[in-house]
C-alpha cells in the first residue's frame, strides 16, 4: 500500500514538475517533495497502527481430545478414518469385544434375582418369629392370670384348713371335713407349680423368638434406599456392569477430525487413563492474534476485524472481536517461598492476545489448527483511514500465492 501510494505520488509529481512544468524543479521544491510523502507517511501509519491496528501474529488453535478406552479388551472394529473426514457426535469410534462384560452382567441378574428371593423368604420367616413372640406374650399373660386365680384359691384354702384343724382340736368338727380341705389345699398347690411352670415355659418361648428375630433382622441388614443392602449392593455391581459393559463401545464425544489414529481390529486396550489410541480435534476452532499493549487502546469487544490466513491465498475472512485477554505469563507471581527475582521486571514487554468470532458467512470454513496469517482490527475512531489497512491486508493475502524457494 505504501508503495502504491509513492507511486500515486511521484506521478502527480512528474506531472507538475516534469511534464507540465507548473512549479520548477529546484533544490527547494525537491526538498518539499521528498519531505511531504515522509511527514504524510509516517503520520498516516502511526495512527492507522492505533485505529486500526494489525498483527502478523494470527493463530488457529483447536482443542484436542485424547481418547481412551473405559474398558479393557481386544479390538473387533474401527470404523473410523484417519485425515479430513468429519466424525459427528455420536458415532462409534471402535468397539471392544463385549463377551466377559455380557457375562459379568448375567452372572449378576442372577445373584440379584437369587437375594431378591432370598430377601423375601428371609422376610416372612421374620414375620413368623415376629408372630411367636406375639403368641409367647400372649402365653405369659395367661400363665400370669393363672397364677393369680390359683393364689386367690390357694389362699382361701389355706384358712379353711386351719378353720378345720381348729374345730377338729376342739372336737367341734369333722375329720373328713379336714381332710378333704387338706387335699384340695395340695391340689392348688400342684396347679400352682403348673403355672409356675407354664409361665417359665413361655417366658423361655418368648426369649427363644426374640433372639429368632433378631438373627433375622441382622441377616437382612440395614436398609439403603428403602432397599435391604445385600440387594442394594448387587444392584450396584449389575448397574456398573452394564455401564462396563456399554463403554465397550466408545463414541465421539463431539463433532470432530480423527488424527494420531493407532488402533487397529485386533489390537488390545488396557483402559488405563494415560493409554489414548487416537486424538479427536475439534471442528471448530479459536482465531487468537497477539497485538502489542499500546496497539489496543481503542479497541473494543465487537470491533470489526479482518483475517488473511496463509492457507488461503487471495481470501479475507470477516469476524469481530470477541475479547481481549488482559493477561500474560509476565505478569503472574506463582505462590512460593522464593523472593521473585529483579530479572523478571527487565524482561521486554510481552503482547496481549486477542480472540475473535468468526462472521456468519464464513463460519463454515474450514480452519487448520495451527494456520497462521494476519488480522486487522477496524475500531470505531477515524473510520475512514480503515481503507489503508483493508488494501494492506489485501496485498498481502494475495502475496501468499507467492511460494519463495527454489526447490
């Protein structure tokens, strides 16, 4: 641009001086020739830095995602294909062969229908402990009102035998009479060590279904859930068997390119984390350029901007601002015991960097990670002088047509 703007120049110039002769052609004149285009110049591009501020540093970065297998297993399929061929979220990446995951859940629906069962009987043999517990009560609070009546009889017999003894001694009574008060006074006795009996019985009973009932609650544990552990417990093992045994399909996780693709059909994943067999990079990425501190004064989130990527020759590529990363590795202190050295303040400046969003039209391109190029951000002060730097950017893009080497 500079240079089509001398020629512009030097041909107005020819044309007063040279050609039509309208000023002469002196030491002064020559002098104010070759001054103005300096002066004019140099105003020009110091303050088309600040309004409209360039940068040859542009870079495409994109995330990469290492992929590693959940499971442990030998490889049946790699339906994919390394290079530019897109993979859409969802689709399968490789499969594991699924046979010892189909097997662990079996084995565990059984041992889950196998307690549910056993849960079950466990339960309603708890019920019958429960139930001869409440029959034991029920047989010492017979075995208490027993005892009570044949005290009540016991004791009434007791003074009628001593009443009779009393009118035998003063022979006013009768010895039969004594006699058979005698005999039904051992009878209630007899019924007495009966009751006696029968309630030691049923207290034994009872003790006996308690401690029946108590080895059968702690059989079926605490509950977790509402659910009795044992089964809670299975029931986990089989939900995570499954989940092992649906990661022997691994699918992409986003809308991706395949790259580093090292797995084959036949090969062996161990499921470590530190193990990937393939990278996934995303398809879209992030243009960041690095502009010096002073240069961004006047820009703003949402300023127009320009790229000329070198992988498109020729082309310019709208977006906007997006934002300014007010940051850099300068000017971090880490958290340490060590003093920060001088050194660090003398080292030259650093360069802020940039990020920007790619324009409607041009969001379907497709972006290299790692290309490179320039960028031009468009402020909103002296919107005319914008035009230099949209020809610049130009040139320059179509510059990279342009292969410079001799092999």
């Amino acid at each position: 641009m500079d240079i089509l703007l001398l020629g512009i120049y030097a041909f107005f110039v020819w044309l007063i001086f040279i050609k039509f002769k309208w000023l002469p052609w002196n030491i002064t004149s020559q002098v104010i020739v070759v001054t103005i285009p300096i002066v004019v110049l140099t105003i020009m591009i110091l303050t088309l830095n600040v309004v409209a501020p360039s940068s040859s540093k542009l870079r495409v970065f994109k995330y990469t995602i290492p992929i590693v297998s959940q499971v442990r297993g030998r490889v049946l399929e790699v339906p994919v294909e390394e290079g530019n061929r897109p993979v859409r979220k969802g689709d399968v990446l490789f499969r594991v062969d699924p046979t010892p995951y189909q097997l662990d859940v079996a084995s565990l629906e059984a041992q889950l229908a196998n307690a549910i069962g056993g849960e079950k009987e466990t339960i309603e043999s708890l019920s019958g402990a429960n139930a001869k517990v409440a029959e034991s009560r029920a047989a010492i609070a017979q075995a208490i009102a027993r005892i009570a009546e044949v005290d009540a009889k016991l004791g009434l017999a007791q003074k009628r035998v001593a009443q009779y003894r009393e009118l035998v001694a003063a022979g006013a009574g009768n010895k039969f009479d004594l006699e058979q008060a005698e005999t039904n006074l051992a009878e209630l006795r007899v019924q007495r060590e009966s009751a006696n009996s029968a309630l030691a019985q049923a207290a034994a009973a009872e003790q006996q279904a308690r401690a029946s009932a108590a080895q059968i609650q702690q059989k079926l544990g605490t509950r977790v859930g509402g659910t009795y552990a044992q089964v809670a417990q299975i029931r986990a093992q089989l939900e995570n068997a499954r989940w092992l045994l649906q990661e022997t399909v691994t699918r992409s996780p986003c809308d991706c390119y395949v790259i580093n693709l090292q797995l084959r059909p036949g090969a062996f994943v161990a499921g470590l984390p530190l193990n990937p067999v393939m990278s996934l990079i995303e398809v879209d990425g992030q243009i960041v350029a690095f502009f010096a501190q002073n240069e961004l004064t006047r820009v703003q989130p949402g300023d127009e901007a320009e790229f000329a990527l070198e992988t498109y020759p020729g082309r310019i590529i709208k977006g906007k601002v997006d934002s300014i990363i007010w940051a850099m590795g300068q000017g971090q202190l880490p958290a340490s015991g060590t003093i920060p050295m001088s050194a660090l303040a003398n080292q030259p400046p650093g360069t802020f960097a940039v990020k920007f969003d790619l324009a409607e039209r041009d969001k379907e391109i497709f972006l290299a990670a790692g290309a490179v190029g320039d960028a031009a951000i468009y402020t909103q002060h002296l919107a005319f002088l914008h035009i230099l730097r949209k020809v610049i950017l130009r040139v320059g893009s179509y510059m990279n047509d342009l292969v410079l080497k001799l092999h």
